[in-house]
C-alpha cells in the first residue's frame, strides 16, 4: 500500500527521533563535565600520582628516579619515626574530636536555650572558627607563654599552680596543642549540632515535661537520639581532618624547641618529601595515610549501622 503523499516513513521518524532523545542527556553530561573535571584533576589524578609515586626512589626536585616497587614501604614498616608520628597522630585527633564532641554539644545546649544577649554569645562563640589559623597560633603562644604569657600569670595569681608552666616544652606542648586546636575547632560541632537542635518539634519536650521527666532524662530519650545523625557526620569528619591537620601543628611545633613531639605523620610526610628530598619515601607516607583513614572510615560506618539497625 502506497504512503500518503507527505507523510514520514517510519525509518525517517526513527532517525529523527534519536536526536531528540540525545539532547537531554548530552545537556545532562554538559551539566556535570565541570565537576567530574574537577574530581578527576584534584582527587583521582593526584591520589594516582602518589600511588604511582610510592613505587620509586625519586628525588623531589631533581629528574631522578628508580624503580624500586614496594621497597618504600618495605622501608616504612621498620621505621621507628612513622610509628612514633601514627601514634602522635593518633593522639592528637583522637583527643581534639573528643573534646570538641563534648564542648561543642555542651555549648550548642546553651545556646540553643532562650536567655538576653543570645545573639551576641552566638557571634563570640563562632568567632574562633573564623580567624585564620596563623593569628589564632600567634595569639596562643603569646598566652603561654612561660616568660610573659597571661596563662601562667592569671595561673600563679590565683594559687592554682606555683611556678609559671613551660606550654611549649617538651612536656606539655601536645597539651598546649590540643587546648588550642579544641577553642578553634570546636565552634564547627557548636554550629552543626545547634542547627539540628532548633529543628526538634518542642511538642516533645513539653510532653516529656508532663510526664515528670528530668533535664538528664530529656536529654537523653528526645535531644540525644535527635541529634544522633549529625554526631555521626561530626565525628567522622573532625576525626579525618584533625587526623590530616598540617598547618596548626606545623605552625605549633616551628620553633617552639619541641616541635618532634607534636610530629604527626602529615608533618612527618612532608618532612620526608621537603627536608630529606624523599618523594617517593613521602608519597609512600601519604598512601599509607590514605589507607588508614579509608579503612578507619569503613569500620566506622560498619560499627555504625549496625547500632543502628539495634536500636
């Protein structure tokens, strides 16, 4: 049977169509190129690059190197430094994240409470959060200062101590440094956990009221299990980022006399790479660091949802 004069064959319809369907989804890809780019370019090329890297006995600035496969990290298994720095490290991000989990929630519950000048603690509390990291470092030496600080005086005229307190020795300046990394970071968990706290119906608090319940009693059977996601989220990320902090431990321990006891394996990774010209022993370092916080992430996870599915 012969076609209408102007009509499509089916074939040509098909054809056309095609295009047509494309176009959503050329539009879709366009939409994502840039950030797909960007993952490739800052994640995916340099974390390659550094495995690639671990691999060789290469110079860090001079074209020399030589293939020598897992020798680095051969190298790095008998290395008392990376072991001393991983503890070090571990340390220093497991007491920061807990301490700013415990002031941080305690200073959300307070602010979250309805008193005058609210808005003006608000602004006090953030505010450390805000300063860049080399004035807040600047500013903490200054206060501990044995010699002259405010610290040790406010310390020896009130009694609590007899003798001015040396912060930045050996003894004490992974103490100093916690205490410092807690007031600056602690305002993140302050601000994550005050914004989950302002969307709690407050029908079940006056509930709980009624029925007698205490403040403790409150806390725990309606904030606690409210809050619990964004706890999650804010440990596992202070946990990663205190774990990788560079600049304030860096910027703590130059100078101070003592900076090998606050040597984490971030400081420790680009002493190897910058100092001793070791790319290839530091890219080892920085795989190794990787893997960890990969493997510490998925047991977190792990040990998480499974609480999850208990309760």
């Amino acid at each position: 049977m012969a076609s209408l004069p102007g009509a499509a064959a089916p074939g040509a319809s098909r054809a056309l169509a095609r295009p047509r369907r494309r176009r959503p989804a050329l539009l879709g890809l366009a939409g994502i190129l840039p950030a797909l780019v960007l993952i490739v370019g800052l994640i995916l090329y340099p974390v390659g690059y550094a495995i690639w890297l671990s691999f060789f006995d290469k110079h860090s600035f001079f074209p020399q190197e030589r293939w020598i496969g897992l020798g680095n990290y051969v190298r790095l298994v008998g290395d008392p430094e990376f072991w001393d720095s991983l503890w070090k490290g571990t340390v220093y991000a497991a007491g920061t994240t807990a301490l700013q989990l415990v002031f941080g929630v305690a200073a959300a519950l307070v602010l979250h409470r309805t008193f005058r000048g609210r808005t003006a603690v608000r602004a006090l509390v953030l505010f450390p959060y805000m300063i860049p990291t080399i004035v807040a470092v600047i500013v903490w030496r200054w206060l501990l200062n044995e010699t002259f600080g405010l610290v040790d005086h406010l310390l020896v005229a009130w009694r609590i101590v007899r003798q001015p307190i040396a912060w930045l020795s050996v003894d004490h300046i992974m103490t100093s440094l916690i205490v410092m990394s807690v007031w600056q970071f602690a305002p993140f968990v302050t601000l994550s956990v005050l914004a989950r706290l302002q969307t709690i119906p407050l029908e079940l608090y006056e509930a709980a009221r009624v029925d007698g319940a205490s403040a403790w009693a409150r806390f725990r059977h309606i904030t606690l299990p409210q809050i619990r996601a964004v706890i999650f989220v804010v440990i596992l990320l202070r946990g990663i980022w205190m774990f990788t902090k560079f600049d304030t431990v860096w910027l703590w321990g130059e100078g101070a006399g003592a900076g090998a006891e606050i040597r984490t394996l971030p400081i420790y990774a680009y002493m190897r790479t910058f100092t001793y010209y070791q790319a290839g022993f530091g890219a080892a370092l920085s795989v190794v660091m990787f893997v960890l916080l990969m493997m510490a992430t998925g047991l977190y996870f792990r040990l998480f949802w499974r609480d999850e599915e208990r309760t």
